[in-house]
C-alpha cells in the first residue's frame, strides 16, 4: 500500500465517482479524498429512477445507496453536493468550484482529479423542447418533477425506444396512462438487431402502447386548454399530458474539453486501460469516457453502470498504485431491460455492428428452446441469436428475449465472450440443471451445437437475407396442417416423416434449403439428405424466426 498522502478529487459521486472513491480508501487509508457533485445526492440508484416514477419502489430513500453521512463516517471520504466545478487549471492542479446554495466560489488543489461527470440526456433544438410538461430522467430531481407532473395526467408520449423509454413505458403503463411510444428508427431498442425487437414491438402493442416507429417529432406545442401537442414528420400530431424525452444521452465532457483534454472519435473522454486521460493526473471513468468495444474494438462511449463501477475501481487502483494487472478490458455492451414481462438482453456485438465494422467474417445461428424442459410447468421460449466468427467459432455476440431464464443465458454468453470463448466450447458448457431451471442440454449449449455443426459442415445453414434471390429447391418439413397455416412461398411440403419415403420428389440436381418451424426438424432432415448425397441447407430459426425477419427493418 502506498503510504504518501495524497489529496484525490472527484467529480461526480454517482456510479464511476463513488466507485472510484470507495476503493480508493479502501487501498490508501492515508489519502484525502474528496468527492464534487452539482446535484443533490451522491450514489443513488439512477437505474431505479423509472420505477420510482412507477411507483414500484415506493420510498424515494430507497434510492440513495449511500449518503453523505455515510461516506464521511464510514469512509472518512468529504462530500460536497450542489457543488459544481466549473473549471479545471491543469498547470496549477487545481479545480474551481461553485457552491450552489451560497454561489462562493473556492479553489481545490489535487494530486490526482478523476472526471466521472457522467452524460447529459441530448435534447434536440426542437420548437417548444423547453415546454414544462417535457422531461427527462437523469436524476431523483428529475423523477420528483415526472411524479409530480404524473398527479395530474392521462395520457403521455415517450420519445425514443431505448432501454429508458421502454422502461418508462412500462412503469407509465402501470400506473394507468394512456401511452404513446416514438421511436425515429424502425424498431424499438436500437442496440438489438431489428428482427429481435418484433416481439418487444408486439409486446408493446399487446399491452395498449400506441407504437410509431420509423417516426421523428419536429415540435411540441401548448395547447390552450393545457396539455401539449407532439407533432410528427409523417404529418401526424399527439395530444397528450406529459412527454418524456429519451432518445439517448452524450459525454459531459464540458470539463475536459475546456482543459485541453483529449477526446476520441466518438465524443467521449480519451483514456488508457488505466483510465488515465493525456494529462497523467487526470483519470476519467463512466458515461463520460470513450472505451474499446471488445468485439470490434470500436472506440465508443457506453453509457451503462457496470462498466462505469468497474472503471472507477481501476482508477482509483491506478492512482494509489500496486496493481498494474488491473485494467479495464474493454466493453461488450451487456445490457438486459424488463418490458411488460418480457425480458431483453444483448452482449457483444449485433450483426448491424458486424457490418458497420465490416472487418470481421461472422456466421449466425437464430434458435427459440424453452426456458426449461417442456414436461415441467412453466417453460416459455427463449429466443436467440448467436454471432460468431465463421473462421474460427469465436463467439463475437448473442441477443435473447423471452418471459424467463434470459439473464441467465446472456450472462454465461458475455463470460464466454470475455474468455474468448468459441461455439465450441458452448458446445460442453456445463450448466446447473434440474427440471425448472433449464434442460440436461441448456439452451447455451444448443447455440453452441448448432453452430459447431455449421462449422464442421454438418448442418450447413442458408441465410435469410438471401431467400429471394435464391434458385434452391425450399422443403417444409413439418406436417401438412403447420404448413397450411402458413409457409414460404413455393415451399414444398415434404414432412419429416414421409421424407425417406419421398426422396425421389426431391431434387439432387439442385441445392435444396429446409424449413420446419424452429429449426430442429429441418436439422434431422438435413442430416438424412446429407447421407443420401443431396446438397442441403438449412434455414435457421424455421418460420419462428421468419416472422421476426419478414415483419422487422431487416
Ligand atoms: C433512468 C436511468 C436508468 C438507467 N438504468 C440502467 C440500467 O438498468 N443498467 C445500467 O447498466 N445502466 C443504467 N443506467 C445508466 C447508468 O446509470 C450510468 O451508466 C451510470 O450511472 C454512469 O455513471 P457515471 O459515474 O459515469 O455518471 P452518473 O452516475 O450519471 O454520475 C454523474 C454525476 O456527476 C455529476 N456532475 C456532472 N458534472 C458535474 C460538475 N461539473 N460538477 C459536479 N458534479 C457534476 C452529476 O450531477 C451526476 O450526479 C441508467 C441511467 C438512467 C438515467
């Protein structure tokens, strides 16, 4: 432990500042430390702010994880809250600061400052953005004035179909709204791919949300008898009682910028694996920063709260010292978000990335198991897409939705993820099981087996993208009556059970693509061809991810 007594600054004392601050006390008993923030609080649970505004976390204590008090006593760590810093002097180590109750203001000195300022929610130049019925959700103050607002409405618009707006959504459901969702893009929760947003979309819709997607707002306008109208680019207009803005926010980098800081590409504050800025006493951690995407290794902001905790741990740990193996690893983006009893979640990298990137070959496999083995009460599908690299199995992302066991399954991925892990090892993942948690093979090692197989040429897979333009034979294996409800245009219905009876009604002059309703019954079908030297492909997912893709942007 280093024993020189330094004097740390913090600015910010949310997630990445009292994460940073924590752990540094916790290796240097010696040091001052000191946090800065503008707000009233430090270390609330920002992420229970939707359902304190739902009213499912009824006590707004509930939401402070530590106060103050705490942090003084237990810590010996100096809080200072509606205390900006509004400039930082780099040549003299020092920060300016404001007291927002009495407007003094004083110098700081440090040894080492660390940025954790977070990110501000983007706002367009919009006529009328700055009405009062508009909100954003960053913080309790602004949860307090949704609430309060909330008393007197009926009827509310959400802006953008991210993980806050489909949050707000359902807490706003919940508490008797009548609820309009815009979302400019062609599908809710941009981070997925669009074909697994369709059942969230679906969701919303089903629960009474009016849904506009693929639709921008261009003002926002009083009404005279109160209450606001929305109006859209597609001519459109909403009347409603309260808007909620939550398209998204960017790096507080005010600070930084105006110090010399470095930022990269993308906006966000510049730092090493350290979290170390171009100024060596300077550390930046959080919503605020730019860090490698792990997958593509896009530089990017992230705005979540595990990165942003672990970042300011390994700030702290670099400022005091003595673990220069602690470094931040980079981000995958493992998200999860609860919506009318759906479950959603993503790690690593989405296909639309992949392409974006453009530098890595990748192969995906879409599959839909049960949360647990059908014979035991309950089971609901999950649905899956796995990404991988179709040179060596690496696994690069994974996406799932369902009622029940997402979180599990995207978490054991993003480990895999972490360890570089490929579809072969998902293959011999071995997973806790009895009857109501999951099956003897889990829906992890599923993902893996079916695209292991693709890779050693067993189930050879055929892409959607290319179902028009293809000249192969397309089989439906199922039954005659699952065929009649609904199937690919110029399908021939050759069931599983009739096909060693049928083989000569299939072609062997030409690639043959099989479809059954999730993918199994095609993967049995394929293998029996594949032996009888037809040339077979299988369209993953079967005609459950179909109606994904045929009804989503794709
Ligand atoms: C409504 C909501 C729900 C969320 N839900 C989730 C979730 O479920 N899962 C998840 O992973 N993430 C979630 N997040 C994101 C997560 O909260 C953030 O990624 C995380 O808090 C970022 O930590 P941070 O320390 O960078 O910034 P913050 O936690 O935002 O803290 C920044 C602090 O810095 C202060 N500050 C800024 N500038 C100054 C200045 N000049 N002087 C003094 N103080 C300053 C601010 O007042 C603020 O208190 C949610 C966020 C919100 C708003």
């Amino acid at each position: 432990m280093n024993k020189t007594t330094r004097r740390i600054l913090i600015v910010g004392g949310v997630a990445g500042g009292a994460s940073c601050a924590a752990r540094a006390r916790r290796l240097c008993e010696k040091c001052e430390i000191v946090i800065f923030d503008r707000g009233p609080h430090v270390s609330f649970a920002n992420c229970g702010l939707p359902y304190f505004v739902g009213e499912v976390i009824q006590q707004e204590e509930k939401l402070l994880v530590a106060s103050p008090a705490l942090f003084s006593d237990r810590f010996n760590i100096g809080v200072h809250t509606e205390t900006e810093v509004l400039s930082i002097d780099r040549d003299n180590k020092s920060i300016l600061v404001r007291d927002l109750n009495s407007g003094e203001e004083r110098t700081e000195h440090y040894d080492a400052l660390v940025l954790s300022p977070g990110a501000r929610a983007i706002r367009p130049p919009l006529p009328g953005i700055d009405l009062p019925g508009i909100h954003v959700l960053r913080n309790i103050p602004d949860s307090q004035r949704i609430r309060a607002a909330l008393k007197h409405a009926k009827r509310a618009v959400i802006v953008g179909g991210g993980f806050i707006g489909l949050e707000m959504a359902e807490n706003l459901s919940g508490l008797g709204l009548n609820l309009t969702l815009i979302e400019k893009t062609a599908q809710v929760m941009p981070p997925l791919d669009p074909e697994m947003t369709v059942p969230i979309a679906d969701r919303l819709i089903a629960e009474g949300v009016d849904l506009r997607l693929g639709v921008g707002v261009t003002a926002f306008a009083e009404m005279p008898q109160g209450g606001l109208t929305v109006t859209l680019d597609n001519g459109d207009s909403v009347e409603t009682d309260i808007v909620i803005l939550a398209i998204g926010v960017q790096p507080e980098t005010s600070l930084a910028v105006a110090a010399g800081i470095e930022l990269g590409e993308r906006g966000g504050i510049k730092v090493d694996a350290s979290m170390r800025t171009n100024d060596r006493a300077i550390w930046a951690v959080g919503d605020a920063v730019e860090v490698n995407d792990l997958i593509t290794g896009v530089s990017q902001p992230i705005p979540l709260a595990g990165p942003a905790n672990r970042q300011g741990r390994i700030a702290a740990t670099s400022i005091i010292g003595g673990h220069p193996e602690l470094q931040f690893r980079g981000v995958q983006a493992t998200a999860i978000c609860g919506v009318f009893g759906l479950t959603v979640a993503s790690t690593g990298a989405s296909e639309k990335s992949l392409i974006r990137c453009g530098n890595l070959a990748y192969e995906k496999v879409y599959l839909h198991p049960g949360s647990h083995v059908s014979y035991f009460p309950g089971a609901t599908p999950i649905h899956i897409k796995l990404l991988f690299s179709s040179d060596d199995g690496r696994i690069l992302g994974a996406q799932a939705l369902g009622e029940n066991g997402v979180a599990r399954r995207i978490d054991v991925l993003s480990m895999a993820i972490q360890m570089g892990a490929t579809v072969y090892d998902l293959e011999e993942s071995e997973l806790c099981y009895a009857p109501q948690f999951g099956a003897a093979k889990d829906p992890v090692n599923f993902a893996g087996m079916i695209a292991a197989n693709h890779l050693r040429g067993d189930l050879p897979l055929a892409h959607w993208e290319d179902i028009a333009d293809t000249q192969a034979k397309i089989i439906d294996v199922r039954s005659p009556a699952e065929y009649e409800r609904r199937h690919l245009p110029g399908a021939l219905n050759i069931p599983l059970e009739s096909i060693r009876q049928r083989l000569s009604d299939i072609p062997s002059d030409q690639e043959v693509w099989l479809i059954c309703e999730v993918g199994q019954r095609a993967y049995y079908a394929t293998r029996l061809l594949m032996q009888n030297g037809y040339k077979v492909r299988v369209l993953s997912g079967g005609m459950k991810s179909w109606d994904f893709i045929s009804r989503s942007a794709l």
